[in-house]
C-alpha cells in the first residue's frame, strides 16, 4: 500500500528526521529544518551524487560558487525577465494561484468562489536583497534560484586551472531560493531548498548523444540506491514546457502520495548561457581548440536534481509497514549507504560487563561509521527503533560475548542473524556499506 504524506511527515518529526522551521513561533510556511538522523540521510544522499558524478569520474570536477552574485548574471540569464510564474488572484478570499497548476480554472481551489479570478500576472520568483547599509537599486542583489549560473560564470577558471579538454563537467551541491507561490506537499517544494547540479560542456555536435547518456545514467543513480524501479519514470517535456534555455529536456520523475512528479530535470541550454554571459560582460567564454585551431561556445547538458527532494523520495520509497508475530512493523529499508546510522550497537543488558565491550566495539567502528549505541528498553523495542529510522545492522553484545569474544548481528531487512567474532565486525559491515 502507499504510504501516506501524513506517515511520513509524523515520521520525519518524531524521530528527528524533518522539523517545522519556528515551530516554536507558530511556524514558518514551507521553511524545514533536518534534525539529527535527517541531516545524515539528506548529506548521504549529496555524498552519493558526488560520488556517482564527480569522485568516480576523471571528467568533471568541483565547484562551490557564492549565493550572493553580481545582478548582471540574472540579466545576462534571462532571470531577472523570464524566471516567471503566471499568477491570479481570487476577488473573493485574495489569495495568489499558479494559473499552471490550477485543476479548475474557474474554480478557487481555497474558498470554492467561481469566475472569481483576475488576469493572470508574471510574479518573478527571485528573492530579493541589498549588500551594504543603503537599499536602493544600485545594491540590489538576488539570492541565487539554481546553483547552474555560478558554474557558468566561472567556466574560464574552471577549465583553465583544471587544465580541461572538451568534454568535461562541472559539479555543484548548495543551496537555492525561490519565492514560490504554491510551496507544500512537506519538503517537496520550499523557498529555500538545495540542488545538485552538473553542467557537462561538449562539442555542439555530440550534445545530442550526451543529453540520452545522461538521461540514463542519472535514471541509473536513483535504482543504483534502491529506489523501486515501478516508483521511477522519465518523461520528455512538450514544447511548450521547456525553459527559456533549453533545446530539449526530460524530467526523470518520482510517484509520490499525491501523483508523478519531477525528482530532477537534464536539459540541452545549448550555449545559451556561456553565450549570454560572453556578450553581457564582454569577457569571450568560448573555448578554443587547439588541433582544429577554431574557437566556438560548447553547448551544455545539464542534470539538475533537488537534494533536499530526492532525499524525501528515498525516504517515501523506503517506507514499509509490514506485520511480524502479529505486531505491526515499520521499517525504513534505505540502502544502507543511505542509512543515517550504519550500526547500533546494543548491550543486552545495562550491566557494566556488557557495557564496556559495547563501548570499546563503538570506539572502534566509529572512526568509519555513524553509529548508535542504545541502553533503553527491550532488545525487542530498541530493534523496532533502529528498524524505524532504518539501520541496516545491530550488534548485540550479550552475555556469551564475555565468553566467546563474538556478537549477535541482526540484518533489517531479513532480520537474520549471524554471531561474527568482534575483531571481525568492521570488516563484516564495510563489506556490505
Ligand atoms: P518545478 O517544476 O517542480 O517547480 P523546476 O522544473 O522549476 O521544478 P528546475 O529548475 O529544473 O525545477 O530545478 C531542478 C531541480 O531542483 C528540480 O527537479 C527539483 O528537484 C529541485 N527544485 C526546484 N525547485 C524546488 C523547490 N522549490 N523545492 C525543492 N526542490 C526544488
């Protein structure tokens, strides 16, 4: 059965994974914090793009480029005129709708008043602010809606310093703004969010083909952790969907509680981008190659994916509730890279016998892993508890471990269990890590 919005938001909040932002102000609409097991889950999941897209390749690198940019990159991008939502208002309860993303377009989806809209306006979604103590327009500055424009403008650095032959790419993970009109479903849509980014420049020619290998090799990322392969489907943009930018696109979408929809977005912008920034700051972006001895602007495959969506995606996808012994079981089956913790280690008793292995065993595989130890409750609860926030091991250390100089490891999925000797327990978990 699917699960629903509500299990999972009572989930995130219960266990620490997701928090209202100011809940204790009453909160704030559509800004979350990441509590102690989310902030593991969300840097799991950009350590994993990073892996896939920058660690493991010898064709892209990284970059970190600053929130805060010069106004004329939103210009020369096309931002500050087209990054646009259509906008009306209801005459009768005054609140704003995406004409887009309207069901009914004569009908206000809050108060039910009909024909009650105005014409529909262009509201830009750009936050707005002021470096330095006067806020007039001179010192008006955006906060950044995609992380792409940074690697834009430092294309030059990049492929200078890194001594880059066409094609390469380059990475970016960080936070984006966007006032949007219709924030919700929990974390899915906020005004403040991160993304993973990859511009990938290439001969205009070869665009074509990058932009299908991309589209596969990203689908290939979200199966490669786990994610259900019937919850996953691409699905091109019609002509009429695509950016300003952008020749083709794809979303690679998720079947979330409430429908299909966009995990991550991988567009041909063409040279749209380098080309804008070239002619606005008259600094020449195109790349010149040596054997052909010609000069031309690259064209650019862009996978763009939401961190902070993706993350709530592996989150839904690994939600189970299943029955065990007539007792009601939920677990969390994040492919174990994923997983906040990758061991809990559990003495079966609080005695200080049972205690002091259990210590010296988290010493140990604490220099590799995040890990739990956990005194309260049964064996049977503290089980429950790790299966929740889905661990994929517990070490039980119990009374024959005096003995033997072995532990209990108890797999969540399954819920086998193997006795492994202690020695043996780091090289048994990295082994399957
Ligand atoms: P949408 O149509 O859902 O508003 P978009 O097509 O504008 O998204 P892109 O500009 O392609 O999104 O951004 C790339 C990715 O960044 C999206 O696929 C999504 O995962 C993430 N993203 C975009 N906007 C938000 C947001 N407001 N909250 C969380 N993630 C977002």
């Amino acid at each position: 059965m699917p699960v629903s919005l509500e299990s999972i938001a009572a989930l995130a909040k219960n266990r620490g994974f997701v928090f209202q932002s100011s809940e204790i102000y009453g909160g704030i609409r559509s800004a979350y914090d990441y509590g102690p097991l989310g902030v593991e889950l969300l840097k799991n999941v950009k350590d994993e793009w990073w892996r896939a897209m920058v660690q493991e390749r010898d064709d892209v690198v990284g970059l970190d480029s600053a929130i805060l940019q010069a106004r004329q990159v939103w210009r020369a991008s096309g931002h500050e005129a087209v990054f646009t939502d259509p906008l009306v208002e209801c005459r009768n309860c005054n609140q704003r709708f995406r004409v887009d993303k309207l069901e009914d377009a004569n009908t206000c989806p809050n108060c039910g008043a009909t024909n009650s809209f105005t014409e529909a306006r262009a509201f830009n979604l750009m936050f707005r602010t002021h470096t330095g103590p006067v806020e007039d327009d001179d010192n008006l500055v955006y906060l950044r809606p995609e992380t792409a424009q940074g690697i834009f403008i430092n294309f030059d650095n990049v492929r200078r310093t890194a001594r880059l032959k066409l094609p390469f790419g380059v990475a970016q993970v960080g936070k984006s703004f966007r006032n949007e009109i219709t924030p919700g479903q929990f974390v899915f849509r906020t005004r403040e969010f991160e993304q993973m980014e990859m511009e990938y420049f290439c001969r205009p020619q070869d665009a074509p083909a990058q932009f299908e290998y991309w589209v596969k090799t990203r689908h290939e990322w979200y199966l490669g952790l786990g994610m259900s392969s019937e919850n996953l489907r691409i699905r091109p943009h019609d002509a009429d969907e695509l950016s300003h930018y952008s020749a083709s696109t794809v979303d690679i979408e998720y079947a979330f509680p409430w429908g299909w929809d966009e995990l991550e977005g991988i567009a041909n912008r063409t040279d749209f981008d380098l080309r804008q920034h070239s002619e606005a700051s008259g600094v020449d972006l195109r790349y010149f190659d040596q054997e052909a001895n010609e000069r031309f602007y690259p064209y650019v495959i862009e996978p763009a994916a939401g961190a902070t969506r993706t993350t709530f995606a592996f989150l839904i996808d690994s939600y189970h509730e299943e029955e065990v012994r007539g007792e009601k079981r939920v677990v969390l089956s994040l492919h174990p890279r994923l997983a906040p913790y990758k061991v809990a280690i559990l003495p079966l008793s609080k005695k200080a016998e049972l205690i002091e292995p259990a210590e010296r065993l988290a010493t140990e595989l604490r220099r590799h892993f995040m890990l739990e130890v956990d005194l309260t409750q049964s064996i049977g609860r503290r089980y429950r508890r790790q299966d929740e926030i889905g661990t994929p091991f517990c070490v039980t250390v119990d009374f024959e471990t005096l003995e033997d100089q072995a532990v209990t490891i108890r797999h969540r999925d399954s819920m086998e269990q193997d006795r492994v000797a202690m020695s043996g327990v780091y090289e048994f978990l990295a082994k399957r890590l």
